[in-house]
C-alpha cells in the first residue's frame, strides 16, 4: 500500500498563499514565519516533482498543475474540516445516523418537506428512513429500532404528539356492480364482492383494519398499489383520501353509498423510542415534525 507523500498541512498552506496574496499575507494568516510557509509549499513542490507556484511582480501565482491540483486540494481539506466537525459533534452527543419508521399513511409530502428542513440543520448525520404497515411501526416502538416513529396504533406505556388527522374513503371504480346497485349498501352486500386490504408489515401482532369479512379479499403489500388496484376496476377499498383526491375529482374513484362506515379518520402521532434520551439531532428533528403545518389537502 502506497502513501501520501504531501500532507494536508502543505496544501493549507498552498491554499492560503493563493488566497491571501502572497507568502508574508498567508504566514500573517497562518501565525507563522514567512520562512517556513516558503518551506512548505517548496517541500510540496519536491514531494510532487512538478512546479506549482511561480512570482509575477511580488505576487505569486498558480502555475496550469497547480490550478488543477490546489482545486483538487480544496476538496480534500473540506472533507478533512467536515470530519473534524463532525468528530465535534459526535463528542457533544450529535448523532451520526437517525432511524425514523414511518406509517406508509403518513402523508409523503408532509414527510419530505420536513426532511428537506431537516437536511441543512443536520450537521451531517444520516436519515434511514423506513416506511410500514399498520403495526409496523407499533413494534419500531417496541422492540427499540428506531429513534422516531410515526404511528396511528400507540402501545401502552409510550406518549406521542399528535401530528396530523387522515380520512380514509370506502370506493370503488365507477364502473364496480356494488354502485351499479344504485342503493345505500350494507355490510352484507361488502361481504359478497372483493375487497382489498393492505398487508400488515408487523411480524408480530397483525391487524386487518377496515376487512369487512368479505369471502373474496386480496391483500397487497403497498398502499399505492391498492390504490391503482381499485382504480383499475379491480375491487373495493378504504383509501387515504389524500391519496386520491384527483381520482375523485376526476370520477375514476367513487364513494361507495355505504349506510354506515363510509369514511373514517385516523390519528397519527409522533412518539420518541426513548423519550428521556433523546439525541439533539433526533430532538431536533422531531421538533420540526410537531411545528409542520398539513399540506392542503380535502379531508
């Protein structure tokens, strides 16, 4: 294995003569003797084997390598300061790395716009973000793999705050026989067409949220699929009304005429794993989730 022959050191140095001018400005930057900022960046140019500085008047200039190489440098000593910060933060108790479980209910665009706040708050730690089902994110809280979870099921013994209020919609294609019915319907007609459910992501305690027990049900595995499923023609469902607002606007989604039960809502809080220790990062993260203002929507 190869190494370095130049340090980081030797290109600061080189960096701060272009920058400021001038061997006597750089070493008045620096605190240090002009003599051994000319020792340094002579020993880099040795290192090298290529000339990279030359004078013009009392200034002196990039030669074409050098151009190229301190450009390159700069890249280098960036990443050596973000490190170090870094290294700060991490001692001050900054994560390195979120974990956030999210229900895929949980409006994506609610969710973006606070990561997109987050980002240039984050001081460089990492988001792994994951997305479940229904008690996906019930056993995040529980089982401790995750640092923020966003859920509409709290298990006992956890608080959260509540973020956000979503309707779901009983509907089905235009087309679909239960509105060729042309009458209020009842959970026995439900019973006797096929519904589609979406698949709990939880491996432990399992839900089949809004099944009517209808003897002829498919179950899909992503909300989205559901949707495009229903609006295919293929099936009834309650969908999150956010998710298809322009389907219902444009009639290719329709409301079924339920007597009852055609609509519910669902409540979905913020909840931290670990709510007495919580890092900053996650603290602060979690703060802009709560101060997040719902993206319109019909409800």
């Amino acid at each position: 294995m190869s190494y370095p022959k130049s340090t980081l050191e030797q290109w600061r140095v080189l960096r701060a003569v272009v920058d400021y001018g001038g061997f006597a400005q750089a070493a008045e930057a620096l605190h240090r003797s002009q003599s051994s900022v000319s020792y340094a960046v002579q020993k880099l140019q040795e290192q090298l084997g290529t000339r990279l500085l030359h004078i013009v008047g009392r200034k002196a200039e990039l030669t074409e390598a050098g151009k190229v190489l301190l450009r390159q440098s700069r890249l280098l000593l960036d990443t050596a300061n973000e490190l170090e910060e870094m290294a700060q933060m991490m001692t001050s108790g900054w994560e390195s790395e979120i974990h956030l479980v999210v229900d895929a209910a949980y409006p994506t665009c609610d969710l973006i716009d606070v990561l997109k706040q987050f980002e240039p708050l984050s001081q460089g730690t990492r988001v792994q973000l994951k997305e479940v089902v229904l008690s996906g994110a019930e056993e995040a809280l529980q089982n401790g793999s995750a640092d923020l979870v966003i859920t509409a099921f709290m298990p006992q013994g956890f608080l959260g705050d509540l973020l956000t209020e979503i309707d779901f919609l009983a509907v089905a294609h235009p087309d679909h026989p239960l509105h060729h019915l042309e009458r209020e319907l009842l959970a026995r007609d439900l019973q006797q067409a096929l519904q589609v459910v979406i698949s709990d992501s939880g491996a432990i305690h399992q839900r089949d949220v809004g099944w009517q027990s209808a003897e002829h049900r498919w179950t899909v595995s992503k909300i989205e699929t559901a949707v495009e499923t229903i609006h295919r023609g293929l099936g009834f469902a309650w969908l999150p009304v956010h998710l298809i607002e322009k389907q219902l606007q444009n009639g290719e989604l329709k409301p079924l005429p339920l007597r009852e039960g055609q609509r519910y809502q669902a409540q979905f809080y913020l909840v931290k794993t670990r709510p007495n220790q919580p890092g900053p990062a996650a603290e602060r993260l979690a703060e802009l989730f709560k101060q997040r203002y719902p993206c319109p929507r019909q409800v």
